[in-house]
C-alpha cells in the first residue's frame, strides 16, 4: 500500500483515477441508497448495457466522421438519460410488464454498441475497457465532466430528497398527498442513469450493479434512517474504490474486476455478522 | 339514496350519486348511490372483484369517472384528495424501509413548501404519534416496531394531514387475533372525532366497530348496523352473498 500512496504523488493519472473514483462514490451511495430501498437495480443494469450504445455511437461520429466535440461520454450520458426516461413512459403510460423492458434494452443498447464500435476504427481493446472500465484511462476532461454530473445529482437528491423518499416507501400514499410519482420516479431514473455513467468509467458496464447496490446492500443491514444508509454506503463506496485501486496497482490485475471481488467479499462477510446478530437477538 | 342516519342536520362528508364505473366496457360498479355523515363508522363489505378497491380508488381520487357523481367535503376527490387520511394495507409499503418512525409520520405533512419539513410539521407529527401512544418511539426504527405499532405509526401518519375522514384499507388482515381487539378499540376511540370507512373482509369482525355497513358487489346495499343485533347483520350478509 505505501507502494500505492508514493506513485500517487508520482502518476497523475493515478490521482485521477482517486479522485473519479471518490466523485462517483458520492453519487454510488446517495443514488445506490434510493436504487436498493427501491429495489430497481435490474432497471439499473438494463441502463448501464443500454448504455454501450450510446458510447457506441458517439465513438463512431468522433473518429470517423469527425465530431471531435462529442465525447463518447456525452454519448453515454444521452443514452442513460433516453433509457430511463423510456423505461418509465413505458411503466406507466403503456403498463408493460418490467422484465420485458429490461431484456430488450439490455441486449439491444449492448448490439447497437457492438455494431457501432466494430465498424469504429482503431483498437478494439476499447470495447474491453468499455465493458469493464479502467479506472486508469480517466482524463483531466473526463474528471470534469464526472464532477459536474455529481454535483447536479447530489443538488437534485436534496432538493427532491423528502418526495423521493416517500415514493420509495409509499408510492400510493405519496401520490394521495400530492406528489407527482410518476416524474418523480422518471427522476430517480434519471440520477440512477447518471449514476451509471460515472460508474461505467471505474468499473465498466458489466460491474455497474455490483457497485451501485453492494455498498447500500451492507449499508442497508446496519442504518437506521436513509440518510444513515447513504452516508454509510458512500464511505463503503470509497473505501473499495480507494481499496482496489491501490491492490490492483500493487499486483498488476485490473482495477474494476478488483474493486468488485473486495466489495463482494465485504458484503459476504456483512451478510454473515448480520444473519448471526439477527439470530442472537431472537 | 342510502344514508348513513348519524345526524340529520350535519350535511353529508361524502356523497355518492348514480355512479357508474368500467374496465374496458366491464361494468364493475353500476348505479351506486349512498352518503356518509359525519361521525360514521362505515364498514365496506363484498366478494372479491365485487368493486370495493375500485369505489376506494375512486373516493381516494385516484381513478376519475366521467360524470361528477362523487363529492367528499363538496368537491372532487382528486381535487381533495389530501383530505383523506389513507392507512394502507401491509403490502402497499415497504415494511423494511430503513426510516425512523417520525421521518414516516411527517410524511402525512408532504405537499408543503421548502426542502424541507418545519417546525410545524415536526410538532404535527409529534402530537399525533402521542395520540397513538407512540412518542416515544419517534426515533425508533420503523423496521424495528411489531405489525400492531407499525399500524399505529400509519394511523398517527394519516392524522398528520390534518383530514376528517380516516380510510382503511383490510386493516387487520397482518395483525393477531390479541393486535385486533386492540385495533378495534381505537378505531372506537378515533371515531369520536373521525369520520371513518374501513373495507374489510373479516366479516365476523364488522360488528366490533361498525355503525353502519355497506355491501358492494357492482351495486351496493346498505345496513344501519344496531349493537345486540349482529345475527341480522350476519343473515342479511349471507343473503347477499348468497344472491
């Protein structure tokens, strides 16, 4: 680990590989909080492979037509944004069944993403990276736009912070006081797909899950309020982000993969105490 | 018309005049007439499928009909949708939400301005979990509280808007027999300021709290419910289902 923290002082690219990590950890734990309590991490998953196709798309534009201004990530952050505004249009103005949804975006964002990068010239270790992020290849543009995505899901979590905890709890009671559920619920999508987007760039399409509701999974066995879940789960987040990182430098293996073995193996390990506390109690 | 007798010179806190609704043209309530006054207690009986979600969903506001044949309090109820103090049954919320119990009864607040709650609120909702014998429990886990608490918290959630009418959804159907006696003695408490509706179907029970009881399957049939007299309730009841 003293490895890790000297060639931290050394590499800037590994100082932005920190602080990315540290940016989306914020917005894991509040977003991941709200993602687990309502129970819409499948949804979540569907967004992050749907995803690929936006990435996909803007890739191809970039290099072979020459739109240099649109970042893939701008890409992503469109496709995220369209899949969760479609997937509640289709919730509650189609009545579709979930399950459905999920399944044709999660393989058709993942084919028009393929389709798009293969005829991408250039290295196909991008797809990889795409797919299972590196952490390492995050640039000084890349942190900002990541900041400023964090910003604008952190000030929307508090500004919409008492409605979307009542919809999480009681969706029918919510919309009785008045609250607008269903934009409010394309809302939480909205920061869910935002959410997805700067996970995408620690620990890849695949691994989004993972990170997006493992540490408000353990978080959620020990907080008592939901505020309490989302502070533990982002200091959780850090701490694997921060964790992997450093074992991943240290023995040359890759940083997403890392990240999620160390956060499953926690979670495990929480799940234990917890079943076994539950049971002492009784 | 069916009236619910409590008060003749209060006027009706719920009117329900010729109301008609459907499913893709399947008729599920037809002609449906009946009033609740003031101070009622009016059990909503019927079979399954027979309308009762549906004419809730309707008083709630939640589904709207064509002709404006419904009023509570003189209005519209999506216009008035937040006068109705609404307990739900157990699988409407998530019973493991990590939230403290206070943080659940200031909900009944929702809809005011700000980020978030004021003091008002917070004094609202503390004086309604006393009603409820629950104080202090406020920073309680809601987790944490048994089946009969939780209901309590609802219930002192459902005061915090500040309604005059309580409406239970199946308000025992996750309770023991021990947690429903008690929960019939305070919906006998409630009702001396409450006007309250409660579908249900643990029929054997409508007699510990009803005033008055509506059946509905597509139209509805009333009884004025009379203590000492449940073995009427009871026939009168099998009949209907009977036809």
């Amino acid at each position: 680990m003293f490895e890790f923290i000297t060639a931290l002082q050394e590499f800037a690219f590994l100082r932005y590989a920190l602080i990315a990590g540290i940016l989306a950890s914020i917005s894991c734990g509040i977003v991941g909080a709200f993602v687990v309590t309502k129970r819409i991490s499948y949804l979540a998953g569907a967004i992050s492979h749907f995803v690929l196709g936006g990435i996909g798309i803007a890739r191809y534009l970039n290099i072979v037509h020459g739109w240099t201004f649109l970042d893939p990530m701008y890409g992503a952050v469109i496709f995220a944004l369209l899949a969760a505004i479609f997937i509640g249009y289709v919730r509650f103005w189609h009545k579709q069944r979930e399950d459905t949804i999920i399944g044709v975006m999660w393989a058709v964002g993942m084919a028009v993403g393929v389709m798009f990068i293969s005829q991408t010239p250039g290295y196909n270790e991008d797809l990889m990276t795409y797919l299972f992020g590196n952490i390492l290849l995050v640039t000084a543009e890349d942190l900002r736009i990541i900041a400023v995505l964090d910003v604008i899901i952190v000030v929307l979590c508090i500004f919409f912070y008492r409605s979307l905890v009542a919809i999480c709890f009681d969706e029918h009671f919510a919309k009785l006081r008045g609250i607008k559920v269903r934009r409010l619920y394309i809302l939480l999508l909205c920061l869910t797909a935002m959410t997805v987007v700067l996970l995408v760039t620690v620990v890849g399409i695949v691994m989004v899950i993972a990170l997006l509701t493992i540490p408000a999974g353990i978080a959620s066995q020990f907080a008592k309020s939901l505020g309490q879940m989302m502070l533990l789960a982002t200091l959780l987040s850090i701490v694997f982000v921060t964790s992997g990182l450093g074992v991943s430098y240290q023995y040359d293996v890759p940083s997403g993969a890392t990240i999620i073995i160390i956060s499953g193996i926690i979670y495990v390990i929480s799940a234990v105490f917890s079943s076994s506390r539950f049971r002492f109690k009784n | 018309m069916i009236m619910t007798h409590r008060n003749k010179n209060t006027e009706a806190l719920i009117k329900v005049n010729n109301l008609s609704f459907a499913y893709d043209k399947r008729n599920v309530l037809e002609n449906v007439n009946f009033e609740v006054n003031e101070g009622d207690c009016l059990a909503i009986v019927g079979p399954n499928g027979g309308g009762k979600s549906t004419l809730l969903n309707i008083l709630c506001g939640e589904l709207s009909t064509t002709n404006s044949s419904v009023a509570i309090c003189n209005n519209v109820p999506s216009q008035v949708r937040k006068l109705l103090g609404y307990i739900p049954q157990k699988n409407y919320y998530d019973e493991q939400f990590p939230i403290k119990v206070l943080q659940v009864v200031l909900m009944g607040r929702l809809g005011g301005k700000g980020f978030w709650y004021s003091k008002y609120d917070k004094k609202i909702a503390l004086e309604n979990l006393r009603k409820m014998q629950m104080e202090n429990f406020a920073q309680h886990s809601f987790p944490s509280l048994s089946g009969g608490q939780k209901q309590r918290v609802l219930i002192a959630r459902a005061l915090a808007t500040e309604t005059k009418i309580l409406v239970f959804d199946e308000p025992t159907s996750s309770l023991d027999v021990h947690s429903q006696n008690l929960f019939y003695d305070l919906l006998c408490d409630l009702n001396k300021d409450y006007t309250i509706l409660v579908v249900t179907h643990n029929i054997h029970e409508v007699p510990k709290f009803a005033k008055s009881v509506l059946f509905v399957n597509k139209n509805t049939d009333f009884l004025s419910f009379t203590k000492g007299k449940e073995q009427d309730f009871y026939h009168w009841y099998q009949e209907k289902i009977n036809v």
